[in-house]
C-alpha cells in the first residue's frame, strides 16, 4: 500500500528525465558556443559546430534507416569523427560499436556478425582490414569511407560514400531525443578475446554518464581541460572520456597514432592539462630525449591504468611536471571504476613508500556502487589485513548491463549479485585494494604461490628495465618457474645476471626468476603487455628443447 510520500507524487515529465551523456554536449553547446572543442592537425570547431556535426551525423544516420536498437560500428583512430560517433550514433536510438583498430579480419568479421552492424564507418588507413572482414561476413552494411586529410599513407575507400559527404546529407538541427529508458544500450564494446570468440560487453546510457561524472570528481577535473587523445577511443569509449570532456566544455586534442614527439609536441603548443594511458605509454615520454621535452612547464595530469606505476615512473614524471592518477576497472565496468585516492600525507614519505601506496587499486569510484574482495566460493569478503587473498568484485551503477546474446556468460559474472572480475587481491586494513594477480596469472612453484605482479614490480625498479612482464615456465622439478621477459630503456645495457640478482636483494629465493628473455614485449593497441603470447612463447621454446 503506497505511503504519503508516494500518493500523488507520481514521475512525470516535470520531474524526472533519464539520465544520459548526451546531455553534456547539448550543454556545452548552449553555454559555450564559442570554446574550442576539436584540435586535429590545423582543423579547429567549436563547441556549437561539434554539436551540430554530431546531429547531422544522426541525421543521416536516421535517412539511412538506422533508429533504435541499431548497431552502427567505427574503425577509427582518434579523429574528429570518432568524437562525432560518440553522440551523433545514439542521438539515432542506435548503439556504438568502436571496433579495436589492430585486430585481424577474422575477429573483425565475427564482431561485425555477432552485432549485427548495419553501417561501418571505416577510417581510410584500415581499409585493407576491413575490406577483408567484409568478405568474410554475411552482412552487408553502409560502408561509409572516412578520408582523413592529416592521413597520408596508404589505403583505398571501400564504401559507397565519403563521411564528410554523408555528413552534410543531414539535418544540424535534428531533433534527437533521449532514451526513454537510460538502462537504454549505449555502446558495444569487445572483450580481447585471448580464449574463444569475444565477448559483447553492453554499456547503458545511465552508467556512461555516471562514469563520465565520476571522472570528473576523480580528478577534481576543472572547466575547460584540454585533453590529449592518447588513449584509444575503441578502448572502453576511452574510458567514457569523450562525455566527460563534453560535460566540461573542455578541448579534445585528437592524435592518430602514440608517438612521444608527437605526445609531447602537442602538450607543449596546446598546453594539454590532462591525458590517460597505459603504463607503456608514460615510459615512452619518460624514455624521450630532453630536448623533446623542453618548453613543457605547466602542470600536466596522468590517469594511468593497467600495471602499477613504479617508484622510477612516478618519480620521473614529477621531475617532468605530470601528476599521475592511478585507477583500475575493466571493459565490463566502462574502464575506470576504481581510483587510488591520494592523501596529503603520503607527501610526507620517501619515493618508495609512495610507489607502493600509489600502486593499489584503491577504492570505489565516487558513482559506484562498491568494490570488495571475497572468497568467490563463499562469497564473503576476505580479512582486511593486506594478506588473504580473494576475488575483486564490482557492483553499482558503473557495471554493464551483461554480455550480448550469452545469457550464460552474463549469469556467472553476475554470480551472488557482484560482479566478478577474475583479479586476485587483498584488501588493506584502510580499504585499499592491491591486486596481486589476475587468477590464470599465478605462477605455482614447488607448491608455493608466487604473484607475477609483485615480481614485475621488483623488475620495474631496476634503472635499465621501461617494461616487464612474468610468467610461468614449465620446470620439471619444480612444476613451473617465473620466466622474466623485459624491454631496456633505449641505450640502456644490462645483463641477465644483472636483473636476477637485482631480484634477489628484494623477492625470496624462489620468487626470483630463473630466466630473463630480453626484446620487444607484445602488447594490445591500448598499450597492455599479451601475457597470453608470453606463455606461448614460454611453452613453444620448452617444446623445441
């Protein structure tokens, strides 16, 4: 039986409206018509023309059939009309689907299948992948052709239209709506895929804005940020970034490709204040000539994910004027749903104590719901004394709505109503999460449980090393070693025996790696090291012996 506060106080039009990013544009628009809102090569649009691109983008989108429920998928770097996508596609009712630029046509092709895209919007310089992908699936989507003038490699237009053409076929005054519901699909993002076909991880309207809020109280992100595009647009949305610089009217320097003198050339001419990245992507500015960094005195701040930041990244980067965030998430909780908050106190401590402070995953975003550590079996949480070890769990707002079209997938990782994240961590007597390891990451030696992470955050001390990753190698006394496969810093001279003992002043004896590869390690268009190709790589050279 409704209460008083519930008898004729019903939701109506007046006082209740779904929640959305695409709010955040209209408002930048309306207020700061005037402010610069895209920087690519020598383009420059404001806050009212991006936002009248955007809705000739749904226009168009809208003549050619696309409405509710639709997937419209993009193959782009970081350009002006990836920024476009990321409104005008759901202005329609339509779901953003932004495709990993480096993968191969075979996945490609079962992404676009698998989500029935009904246009691809295809940048010119992945082309040839996509004209393969196309080939293989049993769709037949609009091929839209985008032809970036800052482009100038290689690579044919596939499509039956150019974007900048498709564009101007629509309406800059359409009337878009918001979604009727916010649990309403936003975006289609694919898992890596490293054991059997990807998963579709489904965003909703509600939980991108909420993320892009959360950015903002994160990182007490100020009116008008610039904001350089080092991180993927196809990774989580960038991390809901492309609203969160919207909600603050705030300048989005695009960038093609990671390349230090570019990253660095940019943040000096525009006076970029804030980027995102994985942590190969600050080593590389950190690994740059000084001359490349001259000029830059402003204060720049950092989000990075993915590996902890070492004491030698930190405190480099402050030398340099960046001020690095840590947070931690996963694409099933829109990127970033974790931050480890600082406290002034922590200024106090050497450089050391910082970097491992700095290195937990911290605790719940402002607009999560929650993050814990229980036993997966039990599912109670763990001890808060920084040793037992459990499973990571998210729950909240900032979770995805499941997987497209694997009810099962989608019921196991919702399992006792968190959602599970396959991390192994503590939790610290303050409430800080520190992960020790994802759990197929577990190195088991002699029957003894040896943490990859922790080793790798001893190779990341050592003054020679810009990346490191550890896995198991197989051992016939022992079951399986830790095998240390590193990339010096360019000019940098070190020997195997150089880095295991270097191990062994910080890790117990059989902790420290028995074998160090040196080379290039292989990583994701996003910057993470594919331990997956390590441990191939690890078992192919035991199979050759």
């Amino acid at each position: 039986m409704p209460h008083m506060y519930d008898a004729g106080l019903e939701r109506n039009a007046a006082n209740y409206t779904s929640l959305s990013p695409l709010t955040f544009i209209e408002r930048a628009a309306a207020v700061y018509p005037e402010r610069l809102a895209i920087v690519h090569g020598s383009l420059r649009r404001n806050w009212a023309e991006t936002y009248a691109r955007c809705r000739q983008l749904a226009s168009a989108l809208s003549k050619a059939g696309i409405g509710l429920g639709d997937t419209v998928a993009v193959m782009l770097p970081n350009t002006p009309p990836m920024v476009e996508a990321h409104f005008g596609v759901p202005m329609t009712g339509a779901v953003l689907n932004s495709l990993n630029t480096r993968l191969d046509p075979e996945s490609i092709a079962f992404m676009l299948d698998h989500g029935e895209a009904k246009v691809v919007i295809v940048d010119r310089e992945f082309s040839g992948v996509m004209e393969k992908a196309l080939a293989l699936t049993s769709r037949k989507p609009l091929v839209v052709d985008v032809d970036d003038p800052e482009y100038t490699g290689a690579g044919e237009r596939i499509g039956t239209i150019e974007y900048d053409a498709f564009v101007a076929g629509g309406d800059a005054g359409y009337d878009w709506q918001l979604p009727a519901d916010e649990w309403q699909a936003i975006c289609l993002n694919y898992t890596s895929g490293t054991t059997g076909n990807p998963k579709g991880v489904v965003y909703h309207h509600r939980g991108a804005l909420l993320n892009a809020v959360s950015n903002i109280l994160e990182w007490d992100l100020p009116k008008h940020p610039v904001y350089l595009w080092t991180l993927p647009m196809f990774h989580c949305n960038g991390w809901c970034f492309p609203w969160t610089i919207a909600a603050r009217a705030g300048v989005n320097v695009c960038l093609r490709r990671v390349d230090a003198a570019t990253i660095l050339g940019l943040i000096r001419e525009h006076k970029v204040t804030h980027y995102c990245g994985a942590p190969i992507v600050h080593s590389l500015l950190l690994a740059a000539p000084q001359e490349l960094k001259a000029g830059i005195n402003h204060q720049v701040k950092a989000m990075v994910a993915g590996a902890a930041p070492p004491a030698s990244m930190i405190e480099g980067m402050e030398k340099m004027g960046f001020d690095i965030t840590h947070v931690y998430g996963l694409t099933e909780v829109y990127g970033p749903a974790s931050v480890c908050v600082k406290h002034e106190s922590w200024n106090e401590t050497d450089i050391g104590e910082r970097a491992r402070l700095n290195a937990r995953q911290g605790v719940r975003y402002h607009l999560q719901q929650g993050i814990t550590v229980m036993d997966p079996d039990t599912m109670q949480p763990v001890p808060a004394d920084g040793e037992t070890m459990g499973e990571i769990m998210f729950r909240g707002n900032i979770t995805m709505k499941g997987y497209l079209k694997n009810e099962k997938a989608t019921q196991e990782a919702f399992a006792g109503g968190w959602f599970h994240t396959g991390d192994l961590a503590v939790m610290n007597p303050d409430g800080y999460v520190k992960i020790k390891d994802r759990s197929k990451d577990i190195i088991i030696s002699g029957g003894e449980n040896i943490s990859s992470i922790e080793v790798e955050d001893v190779l990341y001390r050592h003054p020679a090393i810009m990346a490191a990753a550890v896995v198991a190698k197989p051992d016939a006394k022992w079951g399986e070693t830790p095998c240390a496969f590193v990339e010096v810093k360019p000019g940098a001279e070190v020997l195997a025996e150089d880095i295991i003992a270097h191990c062994k002043q910080h890790l117990a004896g059989f902790k420290v790696p028995r074998a160090v590869v040196f080379g290039e390690l292989p990583k994701t268009s996003t910057g993470k090291i594919q331990k997956f190709a390590l441990r191939q790589q690890v078992k192919s050279t035991e199979a050759l012996k």
